[in-house]
C-alpha cells in the first residue's frame, strides 16, 4: 500500500492504474468493459420525450470518470471477469450516480457540474429534481432484470443515499460528535454507492461469495476517503480544473471536515476561532468587501493545519480499505485497487 505520502499526480485514474508492469496486462480488459457501459447508457436514458431525453442526457454528456464502473470491473477480475450481468450492473449504478448528482446540486445550489451549468441552472429545480427521480426509477429497472437480490441491493443502496443526505441537511443530533457524524454521513451519502459497485462486480462475476464483504468494506471506506480528498480539494487554488471555484462548499453551507475541525478546535486556539468567524461572515455576507476576502479566507484555511489533518484522515480511510482486502488473493487486480485507493486520495481534481 503506497498512500501515506501520496503523489501530487496530473496522471488519470486510468493512466496511474495501468502504469505497472504486472497492472498493464488488464488495461484492455477494463477499456473494453468500459466502453461497454458506455455504449449502453444512452439508450438507457432514452425516455420518449424530448424533454426528458435532453434533460436525461445532460449530465452523462458532460464527462465524468466512471470511477464507480471501473470498480465493479476490477472487482470482477476475482471471478469471470465483465460478464453481462456485471455490465448491466455497472450500467445501473453509474445512472444512480448521475441521479444523485441532479438533486445533489439542487439541494446545495451549485451552479456549475462537470464544468457544465447545472441542470437546474439550465432549466428549473423542478425540472432537475424530477431528471433526478427519473434516473433513479430507470436505474431501479435496470437493476430488477438481474433478480431480487439486485433490486434489494439497489433499494438498501438508494435508501442509505436518502438517508445520508437528510442527516447532512439537519446535522448531528444533541449529544452526538459532529466529526463522527459526519463520517457517518460520508459512509452513506458517498460510500453506499461505491459499495455497491464494488460488491456487484463480486456478486454478478461469479467470485467466491466470501469475496463480498471485505468489496464492501473496501467500497465504503474508499468511498469516505475520496469525500474527504474532495474537501481539501474545494479549498485548492488550483480547484479551478473541476469546474468549481475554490470555497465553493463552504459558501454552499455545506459541511466539511476541516470546518468541523475548526469549530472543534475553537474552543482552546484562538486562531482556529478568529479564522472560523471570518470565513462564516464572508461566507454568508453580501458585501461586496466580504466577497472579496472570501478567497484569502479560504487560502487560510488550506494554509491550516486541520487541512492537513483531513488528508491524514482520508490516508487513513484508504488504508482501511486495503487491509479489508487482505482475504483476496494477490493478483494484479488486487495491485490495481491498491492504485484505485492511493489515486483517490491523491487527486487533484
């Protein structure tokens, strides 16, 4: 495992997964496994009407890594390989990404999406909140033609990213730790998905079935890891290559865990407290001025060692993730996750 000091690496996710010798050998079995799910997610989106089709359409045609269809294909290489039933599956989970997104950005008001104006920007929140239920129903569909046990995954899935989402919006209940809240939030909101990629490249592949825990393990961990990667990267100067300015959640209102630990640490550092202030008054305040300072705020708070201090906790969630992985044999598959979790902490954008 190679994630405690992880490089600051332009290369893709691709690019870095395929880069070793005993790795490069599955490069054109994942390319072609992905050009799979690819090719049949247009189709899957096609609604008959024009609306709904564009609308549909929108996000899958702004780009996105396909970080969770790559998973279910590797994950795959512990039994047959991209079977149909992993690529439809794969299909299924990449469509309740792209739902999530449609009523993610309603929610937090986000103006632009893989570089794009937002598909409630664009047309109306009404418009992308019922994009959204749409995707998900399709996706549900698609799911079903696998069996009970695929529509039970997907409704355990579907209700845990409901669930993270509404403890998000309310915040921790009185007495409950707000950092422990929120990698529970994390767990849900972001982990159950990439999970459930995980598990059913397991589960529709043919692998060993006690292969599906520890991909379960795996997913959630991997997925609170990248969410935290996320949170340093929103106060990144160089934010600019994702579409979204730097502070963008933190003017959201969106909790992260560098601001969580501020106002943890608020208490006992004055430092944490002043700069904790200055950030929620610029934040919220229409001034011109406090505009204009929000950004040097920002800096500051990625100057911070809190900052770093979420970097070393999502360095911890990756390594959790591999060490749930040590029941699996040692293949370059196995060799391909281990890059998987170190690029998703070391990202830039």
């Amino acid at each position: 495992m190679t994630v405690d000091k992880p490089p600051r690496s332009p290369l893709g996710l691709r690019d870095r997964l395929f880069a070793s010798a005993d790795t490069k050998k599955l490069a054109g079995i994942i390319d072609e496994g992905i050009r799979e799910v690819e090719a049949g997610l247009p189709a899957e989106l096609h609604f008959g009407d024009d609306l709904a089709d564009t609308v549909g359409r929108y996000l899958l045609d702004a780009g996105g890594k396909r970080m969770r269809p790559m998973l279910a294909l590797l994950m795959a290489q512990f039994g047959d390989g991209a079977t149909p039933d992993v690529i439809t599956a794969a299909r299924a989970i990449e469509m309740t990404h792209l739902a999530s997104l449609y009523h993610d950005d309603v929610m937090d008001e986000a103006p632009l999406r893989r570089g794009v104006e937002s598909a409630h920007m664009r047309w109306t929140n009404s418009v992308a909140i019922l994009t959204g239920d749409l995707l998900f129903s399709r996706a549900s569909t698609l799911m079903s033609r696998l069996g009970v046990e695929a529509m039970q995954l997907q409704s355990e899935t579907f209700e845990r990213l409901c669930v993270g989402q509404l403890h998000e919006t309310t915040g921790p209940a009185a007495g409950v730790d707000p950092v422990d809240h929120y990698f529970s939030v994390l767990a849900d909101k972001t982990g159950s998905l990439i999970s459930a990629a995980a598990r059913a490249g397991i589960r529709y592949s043919g692998a060993p079935a006690e292969f599906e825990e520890p991909a379960r393990v795996f997913g959630e961990k991997i997925g609170i890891a990248f969410q935290l990667a996320d949170d340093v990267i929103d106060l990144s100067p160089a934010s600019d290559a994702t579409g979204k300015k730097a502070g963008t959640d933190l003017k959201a209102g969106v909790p992260t865990l560098p601001t969580l630990l501020l106002e943890r640490d608020r208490d006992r550092d004055p430092v944490a407290a002043s700069l904790l202030t200055r950030l929620r008054d610029d934040a919220q305040s229409a001034d011109a001025a406090a505009e204009a300072d929000l950004p040097e705020a920002v800096r500051a708070l990625y100057d911070h060692p809190v900052t770093q201090a979420t970097r070393d906790e999502a360095l911890r969630f990756a390594r959790e993730a591999m060490d749930a992985l040590a029941p699996l044999p040692e293949t370059p598959a196995k060799k391909a996750l281990s890059v998987f979790a170190d690029h998703v902490v070391s990202r830039t954008g």
